[in-house]
C-alpha cells in the first residue's frame, strides 16, 4: 500500500486530530498560481541598526531537481501597502 498520510509524513506539523496549525508549514503548502513566486516565511518587525548581521538556518528536505526548480532566501522591505520592493529584493 503507497497510500500515506499528510500526519504519517509530517508528523512534527500535522496532528491526525487536529490538521496542521504550523501558519508556515500552510503556507509553503498553499499551490502557487505561477511558475514564479515567493511564499512568506516571517517579518522582521523590528528595526535593524545598519551594519547588523542576520543569521537565519536553513533546512533543506524537499528536493526540487526532478522539476528544474530552484529555492533562494530573500530579504527584502515592503511599502507602507505591502508587496515586494523591487529595489531592495
């Protein structure tokens, strides 16, 4: 039987009682509606002094080369109605 559970693959996000409450796990899940797009992770919500470093871990278990995908960690600053700033990121 290949039949397998979201629960049985994912079980530090999904509760086979209660669904999935991981707000990131949902949105990486969420189909996209073009070949190209970004998902959000998080927001900073805090001011960074200049000249600060940011250390983020990645961890990287799903593997995109059997669709020529590619994955990229992108910071960027929104304006004051959301959206990406094409300048900074």
């Amino acid at each position: 039987d290949s039949q397998q559970y979201l629960y049985e693959t994912f079980p530090e996000v999904v509760s086979p009682l209660e669904g999935v409450e991981n707000e990131h796990f949902i949105v990486w899940m969420r189909t996209a509606a073009l070949p190209t797009f970004r998902k959000l992770y998080g927001v900073i919500d805090t001011d960074l002094p200049k000249g600060s470093t940011v250390t983020f871990q990645v961890d990287a278990y799903f593997s995109v080369s059997e669709f020529s995908g590619t994955k990229s960690l992108v910071l960027s600053t929104v304006t004051w109605f959301g959206g990406k700033n094409n300048f900074f990121g």
